[in-house]
C-alpha cells in the first residue's frame, strides 16, 4: 500500500510540474519600498503616452531598496536604472547592472535557476551615496499551478486499485468453491467407504482420522 501511495505522489508531482509566469506590478501591496518613492507614475499622472509601454501603465521610481517575495522557480525583473544596483535573492548577491536611464524600462534581471520555493528578491543602490534612481515596473516569476489532470491520475489508481481488489476476492472465492467442492467429493468417496455413515455424504466433511494433506 505503502508502495502504491508512493507512485501515486509521484505521478502527482510529475504532473504538476506545471509553470506559468505570475507578475508583480509596482503597485502591489505585496512590495515593500523601504523609501518613500519620487513618483508614481500612471496614465493621469505621467500621461498615457509614457505610461503606455509601462505594465499595466504604472510604474515607480525610488533610490531605495525595493523588497520583493515570491514563490516560484524564477524571477524577470524589469526596470530601467541611473547608476548601479545589485540584485539579491535571499540575501545573496545575484546580479549587478549599471544603466544610465531609468526612463529605459527593459528586462533588467532574470533568474531561471532557482529552487520551487518562497524568494526574497531585493534590489538595492551599489554605493551607499543613495544616487542611484530605479524606475521599477514589475516583474515575472514562474509559479507552479496545480494540475488539472491530478484527479483524473488519483481517480484512475483508485480505480485500478478497487479492480484489483475485486479481481483478487473474487479469485479467493473461487479457489474456495473449489477446494469446498474436493472436500465435498472426498466426502463423497469416504461415505463409499462406511456406506453406515451416510451423514458424510450430505455433510461433505472430512473426517479427522485420515489426516491428508491438501
Ligand atoms: C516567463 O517569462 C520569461 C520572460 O519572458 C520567459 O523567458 C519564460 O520562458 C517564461 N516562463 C514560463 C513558464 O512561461
Ligand atoms: C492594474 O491596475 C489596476 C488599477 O489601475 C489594478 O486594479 C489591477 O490590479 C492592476 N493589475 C495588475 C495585474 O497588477
């Protein structure tokens, strides 16, 4: 059972091996901007013609740590930057980029390489001069999604499970009949054997006396 329980969790896992890319836009309260950002751009505060390329037309711009969670296997981070800032995921430097426009918001940072688990991503300025301005839009993260097909797998090891379990009473059953049936007939030859007795006959059972092996 133990065995079966195993191959049914692994087949689950293989099937939900599903990833599909989840965003964070800028202005999720899931981001924590440890500064009070300079602007906060939209269609009404920017003008629809700079928001328009934006996600979802917002953006933020800030010189301080932007702070991120997530869970997933990967992360695309897309921002434009004046100055250097360094990527980190769960307190380890992963990425530094220097650009020179932060109105430049393009793929800044990806990570494809990471465990299927909760991340911290943070980006921060390189220098402690804080000169740093980060034009931050969102990011992508690849999440795992439950699969559709789960039940299907679970309801056809169920399945497969109770046939077997049919299959292997019905098969005890029938070696029973027949075993019952070969007592019945050795009942039979031994009533022959003491025509005095003929209960034996009707009861078809052995008598202890000839102690046989079956
Ligand atoms: C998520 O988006 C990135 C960047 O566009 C892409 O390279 C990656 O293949 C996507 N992942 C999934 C699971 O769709
Ligand atoms: C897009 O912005 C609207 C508000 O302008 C917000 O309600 C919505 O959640 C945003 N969508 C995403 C994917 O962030």
């Amino acid at each position: 059972m133990k065995a079966i329980l195993g191959l049914v969790a692994a087949a689950t896992a293989a099937q939900a091996a599903r990833f599909v890319n989840a965003s964070i836009d800028d202005t999720s309260p899931q981001i924590v901007y440890t500064q009070q950002p300079f602007i906060r751009c939209t269609p009404s505060t920017c003008g629809s013609d700079s928001t328009a390329r934006l996600f979802n037309g917002t953006s933020t711009t800030t010189s301080g740590m932007i702070i991120i969670p997530f869970v997933g296997n990967a992360v695309y981070v897309y921002l434009g930057v004046e100055g250097t800032i360094n990527f980190n995921l769960d307190g380890v430097l992963h990425g530094v980029l220097t650009g020179s426009d932060s109105n430049d918001v393009s793929l800044a940072f990806y990570e494809p390489g990471l465990t299927n688990s909760k991340h911290v991503l943070t980006i921060y300025p390189s220098t402690s001069a804080g000169s740093e301005i980060v034009q931050f839009d969102y990011i992508l993260y690849a999440h795992q999604l439950p699969s559709k097909h789960i039940g299907a797998i679970v309801g056809g090891v169920v399945g497969g499970l109770a046939f077997m379990a049919i299959l292997g009473k019905t098969a005890l059953w029938l070696m029973r009949r027949r075993r019952q049936r070969r007592l019945s007939i050795r009942g039979v030859r031994l009533g022959d054997d003491w025509p005095d007795k003929p209960s034996l006959q009707l009861d078809g059972v052995l008598p202890q006396k000839p102690k046989q092996a079956m």
